[in-house]
C-alpha cells in the first residue's frame, strides 16, 4: 500500500488541555516539590504508515513555570535555578520514534530527541501512549479535525543543566521526574483507509 502523508498537529491549539508537570523530591522525610508548566507551544508530524519517522518540536514558556507555594516559584525563576528571564524557552526537538507496538486502540513508543534548557542540550527518551482520535478536535473547539494525545513520564538530571548547582544538592535530590500530557490538533480528517491506526 502507498505511504500516505503525515498528519500535522499543533500543540498551541488546544493548549490549555496539555500539561507538563514535574517533581522534585527533598531529604524532608521523602517530601516533594510539585509545578507545571502551563504554556505549551509546538506541532508534531505524524506519518501513520511510517510512525518512526515521526518528527516536531515542543517548546514550553519557563515563564509561566509555577509551584504551589509563591516562594518557591520565585525560586524557580531565579539565575541559580530556570534563569527564565534570560533563557525563556525550554524546547525538545523529536527526531524519532523507536519500540512502537499496538495494544487495542493505543500505540506505545519511545520518543527520542534533544532537550534544551539553560543554553544546555541533551539527548533525552520518553515512553509514550498515545491515542489517535479521529475527528475529536470537534468537542473541544467546535473545529472538524483529528486530535493525538500524548501521555508520558520520565526523568532528568539537574546537574546536567546547571539547575542550582552547588550545597542545595543535599536538600532537593538530582532527579526531577517529568510527566507529559500533551493534545495536538489537527485542521484534518484522516480518510478512513486500511492502516494499522484504524484496523483493517
């Protein structure tokens, strides 16, 4: 069968459904730091028959970083932690997709790209699931189009991108644990052809 053509979803569409949250976790009895980012920009290409090709761009606002306590978030902006004024964008760049299975309607796979934070890069993998709905754009925005949502989590280093370096390591441990939840819109409606998404 002919490959047919990527659909193309922008994450800034729905934006407000999408949420990337993350957790520190502190030597005070196993406490933890909850926040989120709450603007979400990028668009993902999403070939269907060659999902390995996947490829896009998700760009976060550092700005718009926030934890529950207002000292904390100031914290967070500071230049010893996000520095968010002089590096407002924090963005991971997908290049790929490898391990892709099925199970019923959802499909599994490794997203794998760069992450750039604080003028630093770094080569990052997230497990992902994700659901294809087409026509689904239309019960939130009221526009015909197909909706992908995204679901993930992973971890990253702080000392990696120079987040607070230095004594604080004693009190907020290295690994920030990161979850995804992200909705892409499309303007489409994929045709209803035989392919694994729909079943044959």
């Amino acid at each position: 069968m002919q490959k047919l053509d990527a659909m193309s979803f922008d994450f800034a569409a729905l934006g407000r459904n999408s949420r990337i949250e993350f957790r520190l976790v502190t030597n005070f009895s196993g406490g933890t730091l909850n926040g989120k980012f709450s603007k979400v920009f990028g668009n993902i290409e999403f070939p269907v028959e060659a999902l390995h090709d996947a490829s896009g761009r998700v760009e976060l606002d550092a700005r718009s970083i926030r934890f529950g306590f207002g000292k904390v978030t100031g914290d967070a902006h500071s230049t010893k932690w996000l520095n968010s004024t002089k590096f407002p964008r924090v963005s991971f760049v997908l290049e790929g997709m490898k391990k892709i299975r099925w199970e019923g309607k959802s499909l599994y796979a490794n997203a794998f790209g760069q992450l750039s934070l604080k003028n630093k890069t770094i080569a990052l993998s997230i497990p992902l699931k994700i659901q294809y709905q087409r026509g689904g754009r239309r019960k939130y925005d009221g526009i015909k189009g197909d909706l992908l949502i995204m679901d993930g989590e992973s971890s990253i280093s702080r000392s990696e991108f120079g987040i607070n370096p230095g004594s604080s390591y004693d009190l907020v441990l290295d690994r920030i644990l990161v979850r995804v939840h992200l909705v892409g819109a499309s303007k489409q409606i994929r045709p209803l052809l035989p392919s694994t998404l729909f079943g044959k």
